[in-house]
C-alpha cells in the first residue's frame, strides 16, 4: 500500500472516531435531559398531589368543620410582653367519611370505641360519645388533646377518628389582665375584651401577624391585682375593682375586676366572673365626688374663700329629707375640714350655691351621664337624674348619692382634676410617646392646681392617712357609700372607694380602689369604710408601681399646702 493510500486511511479513520464520539456525546446529553425532565415531572406531580390534598382531602376530612384561617395574631403589653398567643396543638375530629378496608369508618362498635376513648379522657361521657359515634356526623370530639393523647388514639386504628393540628389561644399570664383582653371561643372569634375588639386585625392576613399593642403594662397589672386580691381577703369584700390611668393621655396602665376568671378555661365559674366592674357596673361612690363638687363650685365663683365657714352640727332639712354626717365635727367647717372630714352637710351647702345647673353642666363635661370612654365594649350606662335638677337632687349629687357610675367615670373625672383641667377618654391601645392627645377643658388650671393642694391635704391630714407613701406625694379622697336595697340603703353594705393621684407636685397618674361589701375585720381594725382598706392599698401599690413608671421616691419634693394647714384643725377619719 503506497503512503497516500495510508494517509487516507488514517484520515478516515480519525473521522469515523470522532463522529462515534460525537454521536457518544449527543446520547449522553439526551439520557442526562430525559434523566432531569423525568424528576422534574415526579416533582410537579408530587406538588400537585400535595396541593390536591391540601385542597380537598382536608376539606372531606373536616366536612362542616370551621374553616381554619391564619394563626390569630398576639396582644402584648405596652414594653412587649406578650399577654396572648396562638401556637398550634392537636384537635380530636369524627370523620365518618374516612371509611376502613371493610367500607365503614369504625373498625369497632361505637360503644367500643367511645370505652376506648374514655380510657384516654376520663372526664367524657361514655354514653354520651357513643350516641355521638352512632349518629354518623362529622365533627369535633374534643378541641385540644396533647401530642402523646393523639399516639394513643393512632394506636387505637380507627380511620374515622383524626387529629388535625390547629392553632390554640394561649394566655401565658393566665387570668392576669382577663378582663381587659376576654378570650377566643369554641368559634374562633374573640369574646368581651380586646380579643372582641382587636377580632378582625388578629385574624386579617393583611396585617402579617403583627401583634396588637396594649396600653396596659403587665408588671403593674399584676401588682394592682395582687393589691386588690389582699385587699378583698383582708375585709371579706364580695368583690373589687381597680385602676390606674395616665392622666395626660389617657392610658389605661392596670385594669383589674375580682373575682377574676381564667380565659384559657371558661368554666362555668368563670363564667359569672367575667363581668367587669371597672367598665360594666355602676356604683353609688359616695364621698369620692365631693372634690368634683368643690372644684366646679371654685371654677364658677362661688367658692373664693376657703377659709369660710358652713355649719355643720344641725342636719340639712329639705323636702322631708335630712342631709346628716355620720358623726359631728363640730359647729362649722371651712372647705378644707370639710373635705378632710368628708362631711355631706356642708357638702351640699356647697352643691346649692353652686346650683343645679352648673353643677350638671359640669359632670355631663366629664361624661359621667353617658357610658364610659373607652374600646372595651361591655360599658355600663350610669344612672344620672334627668331634666332639670331639683334643689333635693343637686344637694345629694354634691356629696355622691343619687346618680351611680362606673369607677373609670371616676379615675376619667380625676384625672381631669389634677391633670390641668383638661378631660381626655381614656384607652387600652398604647399611644406613642410625645403624642398630643386632645381633651375637653373642664377645669380651669388655677381651679385644678387648688385642688391638688386639697387632696394632698387629705391624705396629711385627714381619712387618706393611710394611703400616704413616704416620698411619692399621694393625694387622693375616700368614699363609703352605703348601697341600695329594696327597701332603701342598706346601712350594713358598703361601697369603699379610694380615688388618688401621684405625685401631686406634678401628677402622672391616678389609681382607683374599690371594694364591694366588704366588712370590719381583724385586718380593718374592725372598721368597714375606705379609710381602712381602700386608703390602705393605695399606700400599698404605690410605692410597687411608682419606680416602674419611672416614679421615684423624693422625700425632699411635694406640693405646697402651706397656706391651706393653718386653716385645718384635728377630726376623725371617715
């Protein structure tokens, strides 16, 4: 064979190898395609599946069940803290339609399986579940069983019973703050409290799971409720109620109503505490009103010398009425012993100058004759007189009687007093610092810095002694009205209130302290009335709440009553 016959070979040859390689190549790049296209197809088919499930089977399992929406979002307090939660738990569903091998949903009978499940959950009814299992419906056996209940029933091998995981509401603080926030249902809607208000922003998807913030700052909620719960204890009281507002924004800081209730279980004596009675319940508040009479009796004029002198020993007779103390002070008080000795008759004498029309004009301003500004929706409508204002009734108003209101009507009316004059609806949604909240002027700014000299005076010298707390400057007025009956006032049960504010040199909040009933005991030094165990928490929970707020104690500060204790003289608590 000649050279260029060679050459020709090999070249041929090398080409033959290269389209075998090249062909070798191409198959590869194909297997390696139909390799990726096939798990891409197993991919999309497994996401369809997922979603089929997710679609429908769930659907057929939960056939007439709620829809379940997006976890409900938290409530936390003013620093963050969260008071409720959702996390998700276990439910136990009856789903007829999810039938076994031999075509029915339950391998056993349904009395089997009910004795199966009560072995589980003592507390269900056999009878009960078993005429439940045989009716064929679908639906919940129970709504919340624990993750170790639910490997038990798998064991069980029953197809029709199921357990799907929904979110559960949670309050990690317990019946901390009950009142304020209510609870979620068996309907997955809130009930009573902020849940009721907050229902539609907690379950929005828009919202993101945003948490709802509170005004509402748990450490002081808890010691307002401890506060009140000793309280109550101390002098048997059927029930109390508390408050402590901001008195420049109007804030709610601490809200408590006892007895209280649990809302991660509404029993049935839960049930019958969930009235609130700082919102929902009226009260007659007696003496607490007397400084209200006073500073719109000095706002209209009427008032201008505090060291004048009212009689005081002789009862006021007016249309088959008398006005009376509880005990004398002697033959006459100025405006100062009058408060210090919380005395009706001069009281009212101050009420009739003052007239019953500016009187009115001055109570509507503070809102005590409509329900009490707030977003909780449970409001109690006070009872207020009607039409124009006999003399009898301005006399009886003046001094706290015959109109009734909740305690926030008061601590929204004190907070008016004290704060400058101006009066603000009060909330449970936190305001960002630095905001400007507008308000209603009621009082002049002259009127409400006399009256913070006088509630000082109150607690130095007369029957909120016992509230004073060394350095936090405490001014505050008892109040122990007797409640009505059927057959008039009941002389044996009481209303004890407590209203304050502090610091008074330049006051942040107020605190109101109410008991229901309570009576004398060993802890009272056998005395029922707010002197003794409304004043008393108040000294109490001051001092717990006061560096949390960012007020603390000066021994060396206080409000100037210098010109107003010459004019008092000595007298007996109320």
């Amino acid at each position: 064979m000649n050279t260029m016959a060679i050459s020709t070979a090999i070249t041929t040859g090398r080409r033959e190898l290269v389209d075998v390689r090249t062909r070798s190549l191409l198959v590869a790049k194909w297997r390696v395609l139909w390799v990726v296209l096939g798990f891409a197809l197993v991919a999309a088919l497994a996401l369809l599946r997922i979603a089929f499930l997710g679609l429908f089977d769930a659907g057929a399992a939960n056939d007439g069940a709620l829809m379940l929406s997006a976890p409900r979002g938290d409530i936390v307090d003013r620093n963050g803290v969260p008071l409720a939660r959702a996390f998700p738990a276990y439910a136990l569903w009856y789903n007829p339609a999810a039938l076994g091998d031999d075509g029915a949903p339950l391998v056993r009978s349904p009395h089997d399986v009910a004795q199966a499940l009560v072995q589980i959950f003592p507390d269900m009814n056999a009878g009960e579940l078993t005429k439940r299992l045989a009716d064929g419906k679908p639906g919940y056996l129970r709504r919340r069983i624990l993750p170790e209940d639910a490997n038990k029933i798998h064991l069980l091998g029953e197809p029709a019973l199921e357990f799907p995981r929904e979110t559960e509401r949670f309050y990690p603080q317990g019946s901390m703050a009950a009142h304020v926030l209510g609870f979620v249902g068996a309907d997955g809607g809130g009930h009573v409290g902020m849940e009721q208000v907050f229902n539609k922003r907690l379950t929005d998807p828009a919202t993101g799971g945003q948490p709802a913030m509170l005004s509402i700052d748990a450490r002081v909620q808890g010691a307002l409720e401890d506060e009140l719960f000793k309280a109550m204890t101390d002098s048997n009281a059927q029930g109390a109620a508390g408050v402590v507002l901001d008195v420049d924004t109007g804030e709610v800081v601490a809200l408590a109503s006892l007895p209280s209730f649990n809302p991660n279980l509404i029993d049935r004596a839960g049930e019958a505490n969930i009235f609130n009675r700082v919102t929902n319940q009226v009260f007659e508040l007696g003496s607490v009103l007397k400084p209200v009479t006073v500073a719109a009796a000095i706002d209209a004029g009427t008032v201008t010398d505090l060291s004048r002198r009212y009689q005081s020993n002789r009862p006021i007779q007016i249309g088959g009425f008398q006005i009376r103390d509880s005990h004398g002070f002697g033959g006459s008080l100025n405006i100062p012993e009058a408060l210090i000795h919380s005395s009706n008759i001069v009281t009212a004498q101050v009420g009739d100058e003052l007239g019953g029309e500016r009187l009115n004009a001055t109570l509507r301003s503070l809102g005590m004759d409509q329900r009490a500004a707030i977003e909780l929706p449970a409001r109690g409508f006070p009872i207020y007189p009607k039409g124009k204002w006999s003399r009898i009734t301005t006399m009886t108003v003046s001094f706290g009687h015959g109109l009734a209101m909740t305690p926030l009507h008061l601590a929204q009316a004190y907070a008016a007093m004290v704060n400058g004059g101006i009066w603000r609806p009060s909330t449970l949604i936190r305001i960002a610092p630095g905001t400007e909240v507008p308000g209603l002027r009621v009082f002049k700014a002259s009127t409400s810095a006399r009256m913070r000299q006088l509630l000082r005076l109150i607690v130095d010298l007369g029957t909120g002694r016992k509230a004073n707390a060394l350095g936090y400057r405490v001014g505050g007025k008892t109040g122990s009205a007797e409640k009505p009956g059927t057959h008039g006032y009941q002389r044996t049960n009481i209303i004890a209130t407590f209203a304050a504010a502090f610091p008074m040199d330049h006051p942040r909040y107020v605190i109101i302290a109410m008991l229901d009933a309570p009576q004398g005991t060993a802890a009272t030094s056998g005395q029922r009335t707010a002197a003794w165990n409304a004043a008393p928490m108040v000294g109490r929970l001051v001092p717990r709440i006061g560096p949390l707020l960012g007020v603390m104690p000066d021994a060396t500060r206080d409000v100037d009553i210098s010109d107003l204790a010459p004019l008092v003289g000595s007298g007996d608590g109320e």
